[in-house]
C-alpha cells in the first residue's frame, strides 16, 4: 500500500509540473505530459480503492 501512494504521489508531482509548464509557457509537449499523467493517476487511484476495500474489510 505505501509502495502505492509513493507512485500516486510521484505521478502527481509530475502532473502538477507538466501543467504548470503548460499553462505558464504555453509547452504544447508538457500538455501532453500532463495528460498522459492523468490517465495513469486513474488507474493508479483505481487500484488505491481497491487495495482500500480490501483493507477495510480485514
């Protein structure tokens, strides 16, 4: 589980850098960064509730 929020939490820190680079220098390519990053933060969180689920049925 914490091998999962370590991954979460570096996906997001590169989210929030492709799109802030997108957003202030107009970076066509961090754009796409930024939106790849958040196809794989869903699957990421998906997997994080599922994990959660199972903990809290234990």
């Amino acid at each position: 589980m914490q091998e999962l929020i370590g991954k979460i939490n570096a996906e997001m820190a590169a989210f929030n850098e492709d799109a802030q680079l997108q957003s202030e220098k107009a970076n066509k390519a961090a754009g796409t960064r930024a939106r790849k990053s958040t196809l794989s933060l869903e699957k990421l969180l998906k997997e994080f509730r599922k994990l959660s689920l199972e903990e809290s049925k234990k």
